[in-house]
C-alpha cells in the first residue's frame, strides 16, 4: 500500500478562474430555468422534444424495446413533475425561482471568494511563485488552507458585513494588489450593502423557514421583519450586479454575461 501523501498540481490562476466560471454558470443557470418554464407548453410537447434528442431513434409507431420503454416511460414521469412544478412557479408569481436563485447565487459567490482567498494565502507561503506557475499541493496541506479560509470567512465583525470584512482584509493584500490592481478602488457602500442584504434574505430563506427576522433593504424592494421572503427578477439582478462587480476586481468579467 502506497502511504505517500497524494498531491495535487494545480496553477493558483486556474483555482480563481474555475471558480469565477462555476459562479457565471450559476447566474446563467436561472435565466436559463426562467426560459424553459416560459416556453412550456404542455407533457406530450415536452416528452416529444426530450425524446427527439435523446433517443432520436424510436418510433412509437413500432413496438419498442424493453430498454426503449422503459426510457419512454421515464420522461414521461418527468414530464409530469415538470408540469407540477412549472404550476406551482407560475401560480406563486415565479417567487420560487427568484428564491431558489438568491441562494444559489449567495453559495457560488461565497465559494468564488473563498477560491480566491485559498490561492493568495497559497501564495503567501511561496512569495516567489506567481499565481500561473505550476505548484504541487499535497492534500493534507490544500486541506488545512481551506479550513484556514472557512474560519476566516466565519469570523465576525459586529459593525462591518461579512462580505465586506473579508474581502477588505484578505483580499486586498500588497500581493494581491500585484496580480489584481483593480482590487485597489473598492467597490462602494451600495455594493456591499446589497451583499449583505442578500446574505441576510439568504439566511431567512435557510434558516428561518422563508421568513425575514428582520427588515432588509434589497435594492428598490423592501422585506418586512415576519413576512416570508417574496422577490422580483429586479432584485435578484441587483444582487447578482453586485456580486459581479465585486468579483470582477479579480478578473472575473472574461466569464459573466450581463443578466
């Protein structure tokens, strides 16, 4: 049994750059959800358009294989949920999207800094390296960095957001100001209140069944203390414009489209 550490070879760049892609992907994932509710048209349109391109092949006019049948039969079933849930969007006015995506957005925001935070305190640790070199990482070692950026993510700081107070104090380091310039004019007050906001109607959406413990401003909507959350496809965007702003100081623009 090999018991030597494993390692991994990685480029700091590419750690920020696939974390700048999986939070793009996260944004592009509710427009496209927002799209194919719109275009839904009933079961039969839905299981004949999955079916023409995922088994192009069957006739229903012959008798299909049992492996056929059974994959028909599966659509089908999905078909229904779909119709289920698309009623269920519709019928709440698209609130279920618009809270689904908060959270998610708030998730892949959270991991992209983090992402970033890991490669600089990686670098920190071999200052002559820049963030393209190839470096070889054991486990053990990219392991407890990250435990290092959870616990740093989690400190708080009563009279500053989290968000704020993390990207201020390890994300604007003299090393990172020489790979990333633009982290030097931070982003103003509305940016990271809208952060914060959006944290905070992320932990009710969490924690607190759906409901607001308290009242928050969330760009032109207001959420009142006891109402359960209710967004707009306006309010998510302001969030995700901030988001993006924020990101966008380490480069994370080459990956975003304009939502």
């Amino acid at each position: 049994m090999d018991d030597r550490p494993t390692q991994e070879q990685v480029t700091l760049e590419f750690v920020i750059e696939q974390a700048h892609l999986q939070f793009a992907k996260t944004l592009l994932s509710t427009r496209t959800k927002v799209l194919l509710i719109g275009g839904f048209k009933d079961e039969a349109t839905a299981v004949k358009a999955y079916l023409s391109r995922s088994r192009p092949g069957i006739d229903g006019r012959r008798k299909l294989s049992v492996e056929d049948e059974h994959h028909v039969r599966a659509v089908e079933t999905y078909a229904v949920s779909a119709r289920q849930y698309i009623d269920w969007i519709r019928e709440d006015g698209g609130h279920p999207i618009w809270r689904e995506a908060l959270v998610g957005y708030c998730v892949a925001f959270e991991n992209c800094l983090k992402a970033v935070a890991l490669a600089l305190y990686l670098l920190d640790e071999s200052p002559d390296l820049g963030l393209s070199s190839q470096i070889l990482v054991p486990s053990s070692r990219l392991s407890a960095a990250r435990r290092v950026v959870s616990k740093r993510w989690q400190q708080d700081e009563a009279d500053i957001p989290r968000v704020q107070r993390f990207f201020e104090t390890y994300l604007t380091t003299d090393q990172a100001k020489l790979f990333y310039p633009r982290i030097s004019k931070l982003p103003p007050d509305s940016v990271w209140e809208i952060c914060a906001s959006a944290f905070q109607v992320r932990n009710a959406l969490v924690h607190n069944l759906g409901f607001m413990p308290q009242t928050v401003q969330l760009g032109e909507i207001t959420l009142h203390a006891s109402w359960q959350v209710e967004l707009t496809q306006a309010a998510l965007k302001s969030v995700a414009d901030a988001f993006e702003e924020v990101l966008c100081a380490f480069g994370a623009d080459r990956f975003l489209l304009d939502l």
